[in-house]
C-alpha cells in the first residue's frame, strides 16, 4: 500500500519493502578430454589378369573313294 507522505518540507516517508529479487548466475565449465581412435589401414594389391584370345585356324581334308560297280544282267 501507498504510503502518503505529510504535508511538511522536507517530506519523509516510511520505508516501503519490495518483494525480493532473485538473480540467477550460471557458470559454464568446459572439460576437453582427449581420445585416442587408433586408425588402420589395409592396402589390397589386385593383380588383374586380362586375357585374350587368338584364334588360329586350321583346316582338315579328306578324299572317300566311292566304287559304283555295275552288273549287266
């Protein structure tokens, strides 16, 4: 409630209380862990092989004798 003050000079009034005020501080810490990540690396060798082919041709030949024989009756 208002408190009025009297009508003289210098005019002193009574204490007023205000509801209390709170603060709030946050402290932010940082912590730096190191890790260790062991890495390993696999080398893979491929041995490619291509093929290719030549074709060498060869040629066969063969002679069959036929025989007619007649018979004249």
């Amino acid at each position: 409630m208002f408190n009025k003050c009297c009508n003289q000079k210098p005019c002193t009034c009574s204490v007023v209380y205000e509801p209390p005020i709170q603060n709030c501080i946050q402290n932010d810490y940082v912590h730096e862990i190191k890790h260790i990540v062991p890495i390993n690396t696999n080398i893979i060798n491929n041995q490619i092989y291509k093929h290719t082919y030549v074709p060498e041709y060869t040629c066969q030949e063969e002679t069959i004798v036929t025989n007619l024989n007649s018979c004249n009756n």
